[in-house]
C-alpha cells in the first residue's frame, strides 16, 4: 500500500486524485487545498482522504509521494519542501512563471534525488506514444518537421488570463515540450507572431489570444505551430508528423461515433471538449507512470528539467513577439 | 474516322453525342429524335450532327456505329434494325419492359453478329473497376458477399414512374449487374419487399420507392441490396464487397473538397448530384470503348446478354415482391 | 449500500463485477461459479466478494440483485430462483436456448413482479441513444429503414459455436432487438439466407457463418442485416437509419486516432477489438441502469420480454434458412 | 471566333492550348515553342495551329490573345511586346526572376490597358473559390488566420531547381498569392525559415527543400505555411482558413473513391497528383475567364500586379532565409 497526498481540489487535483484512488493498494491519505468548498468536501470524501494543512504532510512518515495540483503560485514552495523532506513529487506545470525560481527549483529537485515526474500529460497520451514509438524505432523514417494546431474551445475568462503566465507560458507549452520530445533534440531559434485578435478581455490582461511560432532545433529541423484561444467547433490539438517513409497525424477525437447526413452534407462529431476528457486515457497512464516511479524507480517520460526546457522555449516565445525578431537560445541563455 | 449515329437527343443522349463528338477521328453525323425542341438544336449544332430520320441512318453506309438512347419503348426496333443492316451498337438499358422482347431481340443482335455494348455505365467507372481488378488479380482474396445501396436524390415524377418499368428494371437493374459481375456467376434465388413509404405518387403509380433484395449465387454466396427512391443528402451509390483478404469500399464521390466546421461538427460536401455528374469519367470511357470495339474488335464490359441476365433478376425481384416468396431462377426461367 | 451477487466469472461476469463494484455504496457481496480457476480468485479479490454456491445467494436476505452472467445453460433455473425469493434482476441474453423455457421463465418473471433487466447492452450505448433519441424527438423525421452490419472479427472456436444456440440466437440477436427498438414496432416477416462461407469447423458443428436477414415490421418498414463470423479488419458493428430528414449512422469506433500516410494513401486505424471494449462504456451505464431500476424503480431501456421477441425472430431466422421460405410470425408464433 | 496564340508546347503549354481549343467558337491558331520536338508537332495537330516564329504572332491583327506558358525568361520579353501591339494576355507566372524586371514590366502592361489575367489557377478552384466566396459573404464570419501545406509528390530534378528561381518564387508563390487573396489586404512582414533536409541535390543547386514562413498582414493577421519538395503520400495541397464563425479547409483530392479495409486498417487512395491533375478543373476555368475578358472586359480574378506582389513577398521570404530575420515590406520594399 502506497500513501500519497494531493495538493489541489480543482478541476485536475480532483482528476489526478481519483486516478490515484483507483488504482489498487494506492490511498489517497491527504488532501490538501487552502479554500474551503464543497468541491473539496465531495472529493475529500469519494477518495477517502483527510483534509489537512501541507505541514501535515510533509511531516507524515508514511506518506510516499506528493501530487502537486495546486495553483500556480505555491508549487515553487511545495516543490522545495518535498525535496528536502524526501517524498516522490507529481507536479503540474509550470513550476514558476518565474524563470529564474524554475531554475532553482529544478536545480533543488535534482540535487536532491527524489523522484520526480512532471506532469506532461500529452507524451502519456496513446496516440502521441503511438506517433513516439513509430519514429523511434525506425518505421516512419527520419523525422523531417513538425507541424501542431492547439486551440482552445473558448476564450478563458479574464481571471484566469491574468494568472497564468501568458498563453505561451500556459497553453502553448505542451507543444514546446512534445516539439522537444519528438525531435529528440533541443530548440536553438524561436520566432513568434502573437495577437489579441478574438477576445478583447484578453488583451487588456495584457495577453494574446492568437499565435504562430517556427522553432529551429540544433540540427536545423522545424516546427510551426498555431496557438489560439478558440476554435469555433472546440477543442482542436492535433500534430502532423512528417517523416521521410510516412506522415503521422494526430487528429481530434470525436465526441461520438454519429455520423448524421442530410442536404448539407456528411456531419461528423464535434472534438472531445475539452482536455480534461481528451487526455483522460493518458491522465491515468501518467498517474500510474508515477505509481512506478515510486515502487520501482521506472523512468518517468518527463522530468522537471523538460518542464524548464520548455519553458525556456516559452520565454524566448515571449521576447520574440516583444522585440518582432528571432530569439537564439541555448542551454545558458534566460529571459 | 468513324461516323456515328445518336438516337435521343435527352440528358442521356447528350451525355454520349458529346462525348463520342469530343473523341479524335470520330463524326457525329446525324441525330435522331422524333421531337422537335431546342435541346435537340442545340445538341446537333453543338457535335456538328444533321437531324435525320431513323431510316436515313440504317440507309447510309458511311455510318459506322449507332448509339441508342432514346426513349425505352423504341429501343427494341432499332437493335432489330441496326443489327439487320450491319451497324455497331451502344444500347441504353433496357432492352424492352417486356422481357419476352428482350430475349428476342438479344438472339437476333448475336445472331447477326454486330458488335453491341451494352451501356452498364458503371462497368466502366475506375473505382469499380479497381475493386473488379483487385478481386480478379487475387489481391483481395475470394469475395464472400456483397452490399450495395442505391438510393436517387428525390422522388422522380409520376409521369417517368409510369414510363420507366418500376424501381427493379430501371434503378436496381444496374445493381444486378454488377452483383453478376463481381460474382462471376449466375444469380439462383431472389427474394425482395418493396413498399411505398416515401412518396405516395409514385404508389397510385402503381410502383414503390423503398426495397430491399437478397440474391443467392449459385455457389450460395449473398448479395444485398438497399434500393429507394430518395436519400435525404443526395444521390447515394456505395458498394461493399466483403473479401477474405480485405472488405473494398466504393464509396459516393463528393461535390466539393471542402470540410466545414463548427459547433455541430465537421461538415463534409454532399455526393455528387446524380449520375450523370457521378459516372461522367465512365460515361467517357463506355464511348471509348464503343469505338475500340469498332475498330478494333475488343470485347464491351457488358454485352445485350448481360442486360438480358439482370432484367431476368429485375422480373424475380417483381415476382418476389407480388407473391411474398424467394423466387429460384435460371437459364429457362421467365416471368 | 446495496448488495450484489454476480453468476460467472468469465469475460463478461468479470466486465459486469467490476462495473457494479466501482459505483459508489455497491458492494458485489458474492460471486458464484461451479468451476476452480485463477480467474474465479482473482476476480473475487478484485471486487472484495466471497465465492459461494447459488443456495447461499438466495438465503441470503441481504442481498438485493443478482447479476446472471454464467453460461446460458444456467440462466433459466437462476431467473426461475431469484424471482420466487424476490430478487432484482440483471440478466445476460439469451434466457434459454430452448424457447419454450424461455416462454416459461418470461412469464415467471414478470408474475413474481421482481424488477429485471435483461443486457441488451447496445441500447445503452451512447452512439445507439443518440440515434434512438434524435429519432424519438422528432428530430430526424419519420424512420424509414434500417441497415445494421455484424461481423465479428474472426470465427469463434468450434467448442464455443456448438454451445452458441447457433449465429441468430448468439449473435444477430442483438440486432433483433435493435430493429425492434428503433422502430418501435413489432417484426412481422422474416427472411434469412445463411451458408458457411468461411470457416468449414462452423459447417461441422452445424451453424452458418454468413446470413443476410430482411425483416418487415407491421407497419411494412424494412430492415436488412449482414451478419458475419469474421471481418478482414476486425469488429465491424455498425447501424444505419434512414429517415425522412436525415441518416444515422453508428460507426465503428477507432483503435487510435493517428492517421498514417504513404504511398498506398492514407490509413486509419483499425476499430476496437472487440465487444468488450468496444461497448464499455455501455456496459457501465448498463449497470447504472440496474442499480436505479432497484432503487427507484426507474424503467430498464431492455426486459425480459424484449429479450423473447428478439429470440422470436432468431427462432424465426433459423426456421427461414431451413425452410428457403419467409416466415410471418405475430405474437402466438413459436418455433 | 477568337484567335489565340500559345508559347510553349510544354507541360502547362499542353494544358492551355487544349482547354482552349476545347472552347465553343475559340481558334487556336498559332503555336510558338522554338525547340523541334514530338511533342510540339502532336500538340500542334491535336489543336489544329501552325507552329510560327514570336514575330508572326505580333504581326497578325487576327490574333486576339496570347497564351504565355513559355520557359520564364522568355516571359518578360513576350509580354512587353503583347502590350506593345495590343493583345490580350494570358501570362503563366512568374513574369521574371528578376524582381525589377517584374516591376518594370508590370508598369508597361498596366500603361498599355491591354487586358491582361495572371495564370494562378488555384483562385479559379472550385473549392477555393468555395472558401473566398464564403468568406466574401460574411457566412464564416471574420477571417483570423491562415494555415497553408504544399508539398510537392518527390523533388524535381536538378536542372529544374537550377532554373526555378527557387521555391519560395517557384513553388510558395501560390500561397502567397492565395494569402493575400484571401485575406484582402497586403503583407507587412515576412519571416521565413528554410534548409536543404530531404534532397542533397537541391542543396548543391543553391536551394532548399523545406520550409516554414510566417505572414503578417497589415492588419495584424497571421498566416503560417509549410513548403515542402517532397511528402510521402504524393502532393499535399492544403488549406485551413479558421473564422469567428467556421473553419474551411481546402481538402486534398483522392485519386480513388474506394476504400480498402484489413486488419492494419482503412485505407483511403492518395491524393491526385499532381498539380496538373489536382487543378485540372480550375485550369480550364482560368481559360473561360481569359476568353470572358476578351469578349466582355469581365475583369479577371487575378492581374499582372497580383503577380508582383506575390513575388515581393517571395523575395522577402528569401532574404529572410538568408539574413535569419523577419523583413519588413510595403509598397516601395524592393530585395
């Protein structure tokens, strides 16, 4: 029997703790989230677990890993804490919006040995390990570039823009980090166009809603990417693969397996809405990856040190639209 | 050159005088249609041809080839006529509504000895044609069954329904042939309901709009077939052939190649709409081979035997559906 | 907290144990199976139940529903049991291969007033409902005809086939039910072909491998169904509705959502391999819909009664291959 | 009756004469390719010219138009000389490699108001036409950005590349064309990334095979393309034109409307291919236009200027390439 306790009640710590609580001989024992709420309430209760203050846990012998789930703010701290005390970390990304403490922080978790698996759920995705797997072991041929569309199914509301780094920062590095997955090598150039051309709201939180970005990897491989805070039919995150035997396409999953037709044509159904459901398959698989990592040291697909590898890329993502030119990056460069 | 004659200056007869006038070498020399309009005008400036009466045609030497299209009731004559003086033929189905005359008139045209095509168009379509190759060559392995669907856009008028012979001799002819095509060999049993659901005109009529039919081969492998007088997005022709290797699927060619989406889904184009635009590359190749078959003697895809064997399903159909009983036919068999 | 019993622990005694023990204040008290085997230990460890004999499940008045998903031969004197000690019912199709018992066992079942469902698990799908509901409200139009396609994706062992009740009673008895479902009405006529095509074991052990069914409903609608012991590509289940306004169409459900493309073009993933995981998500409302029929009573989407109607046209369907005749049934017919 | 002239007995030579030839009450008169060669001689005959010197072209009044589908460089020359003596223009693109000579050509056609149509068939594609026209009436709703693939079927030869100006004024040139098309305005940055990945020929040519861009419009719009000389599965021709309300994507066209099923899955044909095929429709619309602004001044879809300015950002792209910066342009930006 492992012990875990989750950090966050919210939309994914409600995910991530259920997946736990599925699994056999796992308890979540902990759960911790600084708010008082009803959703806090019913999920402490369907996963059977005490609701308590994060020095509880830390101090809690029995407890083997820590599911970070939390907002934003508080997983630099939470981070730190684990490592020093020992426990086996899932974190959410980002670490920071702060590059200089993901640094840090990143740094910290390594010298101290824990286990740690971030929480990029895309590369536990079947469809993206089927793509993953397909490159690797030779079948597609070399890998030529890459193409990926992620768009939101509906502008965030402003609150939400205003806390979370910025759309690059937030939605856009899922693709910086499977860019760095699938080519299997590091970005040496970023260039960005960005936009408020959607949702006014959106731009007087100081952020945009529509970009392109061309990433340069060290080989001179691309990758162009389209980020947008809508797409009039949902959720749309797809990646195009071309190889040199093969092209792998990642397409959208559709809600049903209705097709309707009438006088204006074949309809087929709308995407998944939204991530929660679209990568429910690959949150459970990432849940158990960590179940591994604690029992038997097994490899997570992504470490902490990808989470700041991607959003170094992010970063450069950012100045890029700020200064209209193209950002050089490398192991040594930060924003 | 080659000089040729066209009887019926309709959608039909448009469709080959054009294509057999677009051909190098050959001359659409007259045009034949007893009814005075302006499509026949401008049909015969269109391909250069003079309007003429029928026995002109079968008097001049020059002509090499006729191409009967024009209305069912008159068919019969002209193959009699063509083939006593000597002249190539492309013959619309059907033959004749009365399947006596057909079984005349089908030994009179072999007994001559004329060349005559048979215009089961969708022989010379390339999709069925790759699905026939690829079942011929081996590469699908043995085909086990089949389904096809037929379906027409909308209900035709009453005053063709009552001209046309009922749904089985003039839509599920072409179905019955291309069951005998892909098979390979003779149909033994036939069992069909019929009904009028759609469109009560077509009833009072005295024909229906929806069947369904079950053919046994002689080698007791099964064909069905789903045949009505409306599809509510269009014209619907789909055939699945069910192999031991793989299941081939001729599928409806849509109007355009462009996909919508948005918050119903992903919209693809309606089929194209009807058959002329649908089987107009096969439509092209029928008259090409019409030509071959003149100069050069190769052998039509379909001949009058073969419209002969499916009208002799098309009247177990009928039979099937007046007496509520499977019908068993063969080579002697008559309505 | 409601107690469960579960008969069979086989593939689908072990689906629906599990189902029952992941809803929330359900507890599979005891599973029953005859035979000794890891499975039977593992599936009991898994849910949490003891391993008893039948007498212990109905002596028991803890107990409130019985799930029966042991082989078919049992079904008949277990729904005879739980009806006379007045316990709720989820019931695997078919009831008895015999349909006199199944006459019997329908009418015992429904005098004793226990509430039952009887698994027709497809009418739970969600794919199935939609269709089912989009026609119910009108949206649709009136419903025209049907074509249902079941083919499984390779011939089952010979020892299976024998114990089957043959292809129409194991197998298209689902689409059946769903004929009657959809339409809402009763079958009147029913005509079958059948041959073993495929697989000479099936011939030896006596059943067809390939039937084509069409069936008239009272109302003179049709309904034509493919069924098959193998397809090339693996399970192929799938519906199409045709209505006045529009068509269904249920689709196969994709393996993968990655598309492949080469030369040879472009490749989709083959279907969900097989019923099991295919209808998951069926066979958990499934059991939701068990667990609400014992607490509020709420209506079952299957009885037991339509579990002997779609047996009736099986019943019918075999008769008609034997005979090479349709056979009209109503209310009083039996084999 | 209108006369023509064709220059250039080549690949797009062919499909011009033809589709003009093939037009009601249109004379392709003279045929003009200074290389001796079969295919020169065929075209000649199966259109019916006279094969003839440039000068006698110029010299004849009957002549009313000319088709310029000649090797490049001879492009500039041709069409200064038609403007000079007063003949309509069809002009294959581009009108130079050398961007001033484009300038000053387009000023002397403009200052001639010989009517003049720009060959970029993709405008007079049915389904871009489709999506512009959709666009244009406000169904889409606002257009945001622009996701465009082309991908050539495998890498042209040497000589070809060595000749082609390169691919961003070879190959991109289509989209940029198609960019500005659709967006309705000008472009202000350019930013381009490209390398020599798949062809080492191509390379030692001075060229490259792959490569990204990124448009800015001048109100702040984002268009992003992929370019490719090779794609696994033949030509890749695609658009995604993402609306407030809708999006439309441009669909590549099969080459055959069966599907393939087996056990590694469903297999649909590769695209046409290529360009000559894919566009064949929009190849013989282009030739009604130039005939309709020949008779009625109907005003083509695209003019001589469109060509300049869809090169301006070609070199924009190219500079980009070799100075890895973003390029600013504008009216006056020349390379």
């Amino acid at each position: 029997m492992l012990n875990l306790a989750v950090f966050g009640a919210g939309r994914i710590g409600h995910v991530h703790a259920t997946n736990a609580a599925s699994l056999p001989s796992i308890r979540v024992r902990y759960l911790v989230d600084p708010i008082e709420s009803e959703a806090r309430s019913e999920l402490a209760e369907k996963v059977g677990a005490d609701i308590v203050e994060a020095a509880q846990v830390f101090a809690d012998p029995s407890i083997n890993g820590v599911v970070i789930a939390s907002s934003t703010d508080t997983h630099a701290a939470l981070l730190i804490e684990a490592a020093r005390v020992g426990k086996a970390i899932f974190c959410e990304k980002p670490v920071s919006l702060d590059f200089a403490t993901v640094e840090t922080v990143t740094d910290a978790v390594e010298r101290s040995g824990v286990p740690c698996l971030l929480a990029f759920q895309r590369r536990y995705d079947p469809d993206f390990r089927f793509v993953r797997d397909r490159i690797s072991d030779g079948t597609s041929g070399p890998l030529e570039h890459i193409v990926m569309h992620t768009r939101d199914p509906a502008p965030p509301p402003r609150a939400y823009v205003e806390r979370s780094g910025g759309m690059f920062r937030d939605q856009a590095i899922h693709d910086f980090d499977i860019a760095r997955y699938l080519l299997g090598e590091e970005i040496v150039t970023v260039y960005a166009v960005g936009n408020c051309l959607i949702d006014p709201e959106i731009g007087e939180a100081g952020d945009i809603d529509t970009a392109m970005v061309t990433l340069t990897s060290a080989s001179g491989r691309f990758v162009q990417m389209i980020n947008c805070r809508r797409a009039p039919f949902g959720y749309d995150q797809r990646l195009e693969a071309l190889c040199a035997h093969e092209v792998l396409y990642v397409e959208n999953r559709p809600q049903r397996g209705v097709l309707i037709a009438d006088a204006d044509g074949f309809r087929a159904s709308p995407p998944m809405n939204y991530f929660i459901e679209r990568f429910s398959t690959a949150y459970r698989a990432e849940m158990s990856a960590f179940i591994d990592l604690i029992r038997t040291g097994a490899e997570p697909l992504a470490t902490i040190r990808d989470g700041l590898e991607a959003q170094r890329i992010a970063e450069a993502a950012v100045k890029s639209v700020a200064t209209g030119l193209p950002v050089r990056i490398g192991s040594n460069w930060r924003p």
